[in-house]
C-alpha cells in the first residue's frame, strides 16, 4: 500500500513538475545558480570555455559569482531571453558529465559546507524550553566539535579511502575470482596453490613498500594513485583463496548438470559458479576490506630512506598525526575510519551476507 502511494505521488509530482510554469522558472533559476556560482566561478579563459560548452555567450562570464537574486544577475541580460531555453536540467547534466572536473569541484564544495555541519549558536531548544540563549543539546555540541576539527577545505578527501577501498576490491575481485575458480575445480591445482595463497595472506605486505616507492620515484608516477595498491597488496589473498574453496566445495552433481545441459560460458558463470561461491567470496570480500583499512595507514605515506611518499586520504592523515605526537588528531581520525568501517559493514557486508545465507547457501 505504501510502496503504491509513493509510486502515485512520485508520478503525480513529475506530471506536475513538466507541466507547471513555476516548476520551469525554479528549475532555470536554480540552473542559473549552478551555471554561476559553482561552474563559472572567475573571470578567465576557463569561464568563457565552459560558457561555450555550455552553448552560452561568452560575455557572460562577468556574471561569474553570482545567482539568480543577486542586483548583477545574468537574469537581466538583454540576451537572457534569447537563450532562456539552454538553462536546462538536461544541459547541465550532459555537461557535468563531459567536465569532470567541474563536477568534483562542485562535489568537493558541497562536501565542505556539509564539513560545518550545524552552527551552534543558533541554539537548538525552543525559547519556552527554559534553556540559556544558545544552547545545544550533548549530541549536536559532540558531533559539531569532532567536524569542526577536521581540516578545512578538506571536503571530499576524507571520502577517498572509502572509495579507494571499494574500487580496490572490485579490481581484485575482477582478477582474482576468475583465476581462484580455475583453480578449485582442479584438485591437483588447488592443493598447491591454497596454501601459497594463505601463505601470501599472512606475509607482512609492507616489507615491499620500499620496492613500491622506488618504481613511484623512478617513473616519476603520481603517489596519489600508484601508493593506493598497497592497501590491498598483502589482503587481496583473502578473495583468492575464500574463492578457491568455495570452487573446491562446488557439488560435482550441479557441474555435472551444467555440462549436461550444455551451458554457455556467459550463463555457467552468472547462474550456476557465481551463486555457488558467492558466500565464500563475501567472506574474502569482508575480510580483505577490513585488513586494507588497516593497511590504509600505512600505505598512504609510503618511505624509503630519504625518499618519503605521501597519498591524500584518512591513512595519511592518522600517520602524519602519530609522527606528529598530536594525540586529539589521532583519536579524530581513528573516530573517522571507525565511522566508515562500520558503515561499511552495515551497508555493503552485512546485507550480502545475508542475501548469502538466504538465496546461495548450499546444504
């Protein structure tokens, strides 16, 4: 019943929204103020190339800064009406998605006016409530605090561990699956490799860094994208033997079946391997994520004798701060990974096991 409400107010509310003339003024002033105060941000050749990818005239870079509200709004340019039409929803999506560098930019504000989180003096109790002017209650004071310690102009740095770690994973899963399903359904095979892989789980990745920080240094690559490989470097071995069990402990019957019906590459994989490993994968998965957090510190400041390598990201961040012997920053960071880890955990892991032990468990 609630799930058919939503479907009729969201269909009631799109209907509305193509065809009211208040919807179309909102939208094109709110276009305004993204085209103005997040894209065309200055007075320079980037302003007027982004006006003309944007189709729009290149004078109007002198409106750069402002909105729809503001006494210089481009709103009361004789050309406005001409190209009215062009402050559209659909033109500020085909350009976010050819700019991506415009997109992280307005990514990386938000991400900053949502680091200020709540101003506090504004008070959070009702005048009635008998409270002193001003007063917030414990969580708000806590949770503004812990924010409000964070660097400013941080922003979206502090999401690049989450994001490195998933794009890791996805990249070790793509490699390792493949190859861990190969070798389980080959006995002979999967008794020699399962224990070099469990060998290689427990071996102490950071050994090789120094190895790492030499090839960075002498191919003069980019230390933000080729130190984040160490993080899953000594952990991505969870995934490849968690998934040559798995294979290993396929029944014979159901392989023997797929063969008999004949099934193509593309469909063993999705409907007979795939859901047959799945709980094993999610257990390398989990495993292998959790160490990389860990692997995180000190992958991110990578050093071998003078040469000392640093990546952006909460690794860094908590590293830097143990040198530093500045035990507030230490304590906010590991709070910080903490947030993210069980998050994490409640979001992505969680859920799959479930769905696991639901749909894919074999007994």
């Amino acid at each position: 019943m609630v799930a058919v409400l939503l479907v009729t107010m969201t269909g009631a509310y799109a209907l509305w929204d193509s065809d009211s003339n208040y919807a179309t003024l909102l939208h094109r002033q709110q276009v305004v103020d993204v085209v103005f105060s997040e894209v065309v941000t200055a007075h320079d050749d980037h302003a007027r190339a982004d006006l003309a990818a944007l189709g729009l005239p290149l004078s109007w870079a002198k409106y750069a800064g402002t909105n729809s509200f503001t006494s210089l709004s481009v709103r009361n340019d004789p050309l406005y009406p001409q190209y009215e039409a062009k402050l559209s929803d659909g033109t500020i999506a085909h350009f976010l998605l050819t700019h991506p560098r415009s997109l992280i930019s307005i990514g990386q504000h938000a991400a900053i006016d949502a680091q200020k989180l709540r101003v506090t003096y504004l008070g959070d109790y009702a005048p009635s409530a008998g409270h002193p002017p001003g007063a917030t209650e414990s969580r708000v004071v806590v949770l503004t605090w812990l924010m409000h310690r964070l660097p400013r102009h941080l922003g979206l740095l502090w999401y690049v561990p989450l994001w490195t770690m998933m794009v890791l994973i996805a990249i070790a899963s793509a490699i390792w699956v493949p190859v861990g399903v190969w070798i389980g359904l080959r006995p002979w095979a999967a008794e020699r490799v399962q224990p070099i892989a469990q060998f290689l789980a427990a071996f102490p990745a950071n050994v090789l860094f120094p190895i790492a920080v030499a090839g960075i240094v002498y191919f003069r690559l980019d230390p933000n994208i080729w130190l984040s490989p160490l993080m899953v470097l000594g952990t991505q071995w969870y995934i490849l033997f968690n998934v040559i069990a798995g294979a290993s402990a396929f029944p014979t019957d159901l392989r023997e079946a797929a063969t008999l019906y004949r099934l193509r590459s593309a469909q063993w994989w999705r409907d007979v391997i795939l859901p047959g490993i799945f709980p094993y994968y999610v257990t390398g998965a989990l495993t292998a994520s959790g160490g990389s957090w860990n692997a995180s510190i000190v992958a991110e400041v990578a050093s071998w004798g003078d040469t000392k390598l640093k990546a952006a990201g909460l690794g860094a961040y908590i590293a830097e701060a143990t040198e530093a012997g500045d035990h507030p920053r230490v304590v906010l960071g590991i709070v910080v990974m903490s947030v993210f880890v069980v998050a994490t955990n409640r979001l992505i892991w969680r859920p799959l096991y479930r769905l696991a032990e639901r749909r894919f468990r074999m007994n």
